[in-house]
C-alpha cells in the first residue's frame, strides 16, 4: 500500500490480522465520465471488518467508488479485487479480460448496498421486498426468508409493518427497511450511500442507531459516503478523505478530525462542521 | 321500435363477431406488445433492431390493407387460404401490437433508474429483475394506452365487413338494404359500438386501479365505489 503511511494503522477488529488478505482492493482504478476523469489511478484496500468512512467534497469520487463495487458502474482502466477474485475482470486462459455480467453476479452477491433515495420496490410488501432476492437469487425457502425478514425487521424496529405496503411508510422506515433487505442476502460488504441524504432531519438519526446497532453486533465491512461526522468517528475504523478522484487523507476518525495533516481536509472539515 | 325489436338478435349476431375479432386481435397484439417492446429495451443491439424494424413496419402499414393482403394476396403465393376472421384478428393484431410495443418499451423506459439497481444490488438475474421488479411497476403505466388501444382496435375491425365478415359493420349496412331504414340501421350499430366500448372501458378502469393499488398508490380508493367495507380491508389507515 504505497499511498499512504498510515494505511496499516488504522483500527482493525482484534481477532484480525493485519497481513491478511484484503476484502476489497482497488488497484489504479481509473473512471472518466467524457472528459471528466472521476478517480485517477486509485489504490487502497479494505481489510475484512473494516468500517470505512468516505468523506470529501461532493464530485470526489467517493459515491463512484461505492457504485464501481456494487458493479452500476464500470471502470474505465485497474482492476478491482473482492476477497482476492476480480470484480471487473475475470481470468481466460491466464489473462485478465473484462468480466462477463455472469461472472460479476457470482463476486458481487458478496457486496448489498443502500441507496441515498431509497429505492424500495413499491410493487411489494415490506415483506417481500426482504424475502424476494433471498428466495431467487440464494435459493433460500419462504420459510426461512420470512423467518430471517421478520429478525432484521425486529432489528430495525419496524416488525409490526412486515405486511405493510412501503408507500406507507415515513422515508426513515423506508430507509431500515432497506437495510433489513440489504443483509437479508448476507453481504460480506455492506455499501452505504449517503443513506441519510435524502431523508428529513428528524427521521435520520433513527437510521444511524440501525446503522450502530449494526456496526455493534456484527463484523460485517462498511464502506459509507456519508456527511454525518459524528456518525462516521463513531462507527469507522477508517477515514479516507478524497479530492478529484484521489486520497488525500487515510486514518483512523480520531485523527482525521482532530488533527488533520491536509490544508484540503482542514477546509472540507470546516465547511462541513460549519453547515451542520 | 319494432325494427329494433325484430333485428336484435341479428345485430347481438353482429356484435358477436366484433367481440370475437376484438378479444382475438387483442390477444395477438398484448403477445406482440410484450415481446416486441422487452426485447425493445435490451442492450443486445441486433435484438433492438429486430423490434424497431418490426414496430416501423407493422406501424406504417394500414390494417385494411393488411388484411387484403393476408386474404387476397397470401392465397396466391402459398396456396392456402385464410379464414376471414382470421386474417382480421392477424391484420389487427399484427397492426396493433407494433402500437402496443412502443407503449410497452416506453413504460419499461419510465421506471425509476434506482429500481434497476437496486435489483442488481439484490444479485437478481435480469430475467428476474424485468419480471419481479420492472414489469409489476411498469404494467400500470401501460394499462391506460393498452385501454385505448383496445377500443382502437374495436373500432377498427369494422374493416373486417370488407371481406364479407358479418360484423356489426356488415350487419348495419345489410339491415339498412333490405329495410331501407337508414339513419335506424346505423344508430343500432353505433350503439352496439358505444356499448362494447364502455364495457371495455370499465374493464380496463378496474385493471388500472388495482395495479395501482399495487404499487401503493391510492390504497385509501376503494376498488368499487359502493363496496368501500368490503374491500379497505388491506389498509390498517394507520399514518406512517
């Protein structure tokens, strides 16, 4: 990890090894929009358990970076590894070529997002909405699709409205419903982006305690664009903080926002800080 | 009132073959539609082309004269012929689905961009997306253009009264020369045409307002007016 010096030295759960092989690893990614070139060279792995948090002014990168691993997007040139397979590429006959939908399907279905606007599918119940993709895409039984939605659904206090259509509900119940439905696939990864956005102030924090609660009782990795700080120092391991598609900053959250080393991530943290 | 009283049952023989012509017709045009306008949407460009060459084609060409063709024309080149009614319902169909297609490819087009992928979030394979994702949320979009398209398509298999079809087209004119009671020949035939429409009108109204229902919108409209108790039973009314 060439970067940055203190790659290495962010918090990772206890149990983990630092040498161990990294979950996610973007290896000189670049992605251009025409002209417009979003992430320029980008290196930087994520160890397994790691919560990252991606700040940085918006048009850095940092939504891109989520959208590249979810697999919404393609890039334009690097590689991006999952758990040591690629995601973008895929191998034939020794070589590195583009990956086949077929083959991302397999890498990705280790990675679940949550979008800023939601995204429910209002064709369904709160229910289905959780038990659909488990049920045809892992093969999972009603039975036990049900069993699992009503758990996650207890998790994020919403058990009561399982049969409820999401129309029905506030952006913020939406919001965990999403996130039930997200882990309902038992993700490796869990993509995060901007999932408080887009949601009226009162309902956000209730979505951040989900958010924690999470962060508390599992080792799944996070990676979130957010612009909650207080959110992200408490959750993340990691801070990484871009500008025009590059890391300017990587550290542990106590660091980054008390005393950051970068004239960019001083003014990004004050613009920010200033605003909330 | 005695014409009318008298050339009933000739004229529900009449409506029989309009409504035989219309369902068949349908049928063939919602098939055509479906294909025509998914493959539409696809990214595969050749798959793309086929549809648009197919709704260019089958949109340029006037149903009356297709169905000339099918009746008149095919015979002589294949040596088989086409029963009347169905070279009407192929006319039609075929005419009717180009319309229907575009209708379909549109309202794929229109659901949200978030919907998609969240279904590539949720791993689905894209057979699955279009058919538990995007198809439940873009049927209630089409249903208002197909509603139309129907009674188009109604409408226009007067056309079949051409090849000696006995519609209720074919039945007006004949009851108007053999009683020589214009204007009532042709107001019983414009009444059995409103008639149909509005049955199929109504039909589609419903159909509409359960895909919405569907999609959570207007859960508080009950399905019937008058049955309100009997079908609010999905809304516990709670506020979000």
């Amino acid at each position: 990890m060439p970067q940055s010096d203190d790659n290495n030295s962010a918090e990772v759960p206890k149990a983990r090894e630092a040498e161990e092989q990294p979950l996610v690893r973007f290896e000189n990614v670049v992605k251009r929009y025409g002209d417009n070139v979003v992430l320029d060279e980008l290196d930087f792995n994520v160890l397994p358990g790691q919560r990252v948090t991606l700040i940085g002014p918006s048009g850095s990168g940092k939504t891109t970076i989520l959208r590249l691993l979810m697999t919404l997007e393609q890039v334009d040139d690097g590689v991006i590894w999952v758990d040591g397979d690629p995601l973008s590429h895929m191998y034939r006959n020794g070589a590195l070529v583009r990956a086949s939908q077929k083959h991302q399907r397999g890498v990705r279905k280790k990675i679940g997002m949550v979008f800023q606007q939601l995204n429910l599918f209002p064709n369904m119940t709160v229910r289905r909405n959780i038990t659909e993709a488990p049920v045809h895409t892992l093969g999972m039984s009603r039975d036990e699709a049900d069993e699992r939605a009503a758990e996650l659904l207890e998790m994020v206090g919403l058990a009561d409205r399982i049969d409820e259509h999401p129309t029905r509900l506030s952006g913020g119940q939406q919001q965990r419903v999403a996130i039930a439905r997200a882990l309902a696939m038992r993700p490796e990864i869990l993509l995060l982006d901007e999932v408080t956005s887009a949601l009226d102030p009162e309902l956000v924090a209730g979505v951040l305690d989900v958010l924690r609660e999470i962060a508390r009782t599992t080792d799944i990795t996070m990676l979130a664009v957010t612009h909650e700080m207080g959110f992200a120092k408490d959750v993340s391991h990691r801070v990484l903080m871009f500008d025009r598609g590059q890391i300017v900053e990587d550290g542990p959250p106590e660091r980054i926002f008390s005393e950051p080393r970068e004239e960019r991530t001083k003014s990004f943290l004050h613009a920010v800080l200033e605003a909330g | 009132m005695d014409f009318f009283v008298e050339s009933l049952p000739i004229y529900l023989n009449g409506a029989w073959y309009t409504l035989l012509i219309t369902v068949g017709g349908c049928a063939l045009a919602f098939v055509i539609s479906m294909v025509v306008g998914v493959v539409g949407t696809l990214r595969n460009v050749l798959a793309r082309v086929v549809a648009l060459a197919y709704v260019e084609v089958f949109r340029g060409v006037a149903a009356l004269v297709l169905m000339f063709w099918l009746f008149y024309a095919l015979p002589l080149l294949t040596g088989y012929r086409l029963e009347p009614v169905l070279a009407a319902i192929l006319a039609l169909g075929l005419n009717v689905g180009a319309y229907g297609a575009e209708n379909v490819r549109g309202a794929i087009n229109a659901v949200p961009r978030g919907q998609y992928e969240a279904g590539i979030a949720l791993n689905f394979e894209p057979v699955q997306r279009m058919r538990l994702v995007i198809l439940p949320q873009a049927w209630a979009q089409m249903l208002p253009t197909f509603g139309n398209l129907i009674i188009e398509l109604m409408k226009g298999s007067a056309v079949v009264s051409l090849i000696a079809v006995s519609d209720l087209t074919f039945v007006a004119q004949q009851m108007r020369t053999f009683s020589g009671q214009t204007l009532l020949a042709f107001l019983g035939a414009l009444v059995m045409y409103f008639v149909i429409a509005q049955v199929f009108q109504f039909l589609m109204r419903l159909a509409e307002r359960r895909a919405n229902r569907r999609l959570g919108r207007d859960l508080d409209k009950p399905l019937f007016r008058r049955a309100a108790s009997a079908t609010g039973g999905t809304s516990k009314g709670g506020e979000p």
